[in-house]
C-alpha cells in the first residue's frame, strides 16, 4: 500500500515526507527525484518551459509509482500532466490533501520562483483552481 501527498506549494508534503523518510519508510519526492535525474537546472524550467518540466515530472511519477516507496510527495502541480494525473488517480494509492490557508502558504513560498514569478494575485488564482481539484481525488483531508 501507497500513500501520497498532495497540496500547494508549502503545504508540507515535502517535509512530512522527510519525517517519515528519518522515520524508517520509504519515501519519494518527485521533485527531488527530478532534481537528481535531472539537474536543477532543468528543475528551474517550471519557470519558463512548463512543458518540458510536466514531462520530465510525469516520467520521475510513473517511477515513484511503480517503486517500492511507501510513501510519495507529489509536486502541487502533479495534475498538470495529464498522464500523471491519470497515473495518480488510477493507482490504487490513498491520497492525502495537505490544506492550507492561503495567507500561509504565501508566508512559506514568498521567496520561491514560481511565487516571485507569477506574483500574489496569479498565485492566488492558481491556488483557488487547484484547491477543489486536490479535494476531489484525495482519500482524506488533512489541514496543515
Ligand atoms: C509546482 C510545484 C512545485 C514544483 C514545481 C511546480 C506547481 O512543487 O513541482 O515548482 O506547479 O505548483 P511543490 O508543491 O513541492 O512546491
């Protein structure tokens, strides 16, 4: 049995992630698998270049999936990709939905570049979208 997080930026799933990993489970970031595969450099494409990073994102999912970890963090924009939400959805995984306040989560990304790019009013319309998206597949809710 699997479980994944999911959530905004800053909602935690990283660094429950991480306390379960110190914890003694096996754990994936996809984002930090990305960073390892492929190199910061291209993590950064999410900035100009959303395309390539999905598609590098969706390949490290399909991974993470198909692992032994029992425990995987998605990136807050995991449904960006069809094939990865598909992937995600169709799994047999329970989900778990990080929610957050919006006020703070800009508290805890205001210095990332996905933030600084889009500034406040487009990232409080990204988090508005994605909000009903995260509660509709998640097997539970918990606020964080
Ligand atoms: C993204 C969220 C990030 C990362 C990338 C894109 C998004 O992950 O995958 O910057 O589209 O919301 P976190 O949710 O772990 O910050």
């Amino acid at each position: 049995m699997k479980i994944g997080l999911i959530g905004f930026s800053g909602s935690g799933k990283s660094s429950l992630a991480e306390i379960a990993k110190r914890s003694g489970f096996r754990t994936v970031d996809t984002d930090m698998s990305l960073i390892e595969r492929y190199g910061v450099g291209e993590f950064s494409s999410i900035i100009d270049r959303e395309k390539d990073f999905r598609s590098m994102e969706s390949e490290v999912i399909k991974d993470a999936l198909n692992s032994d970890a029992q425990i995987i963090a998605f990136g807050g924009g995991f449904h960006r990709s069809h094939k990865s939400f598909e992937n995600v959805a169709s799994s047999s995984m329970k989900l778990i939905y990080l929610r957050t306040d919006f006020d703070d989560i800009v508290e805890r990304v205001k210095d990332r570049p996905l933030f600084l790019k889009l500034g406040i009013e487009k990232y409080r319309v990204l988090f508005e979208e994605r909000m009903p998206l995260y509660a509709g597949c998640a097997d539970f809710t918990v606020d964080s």
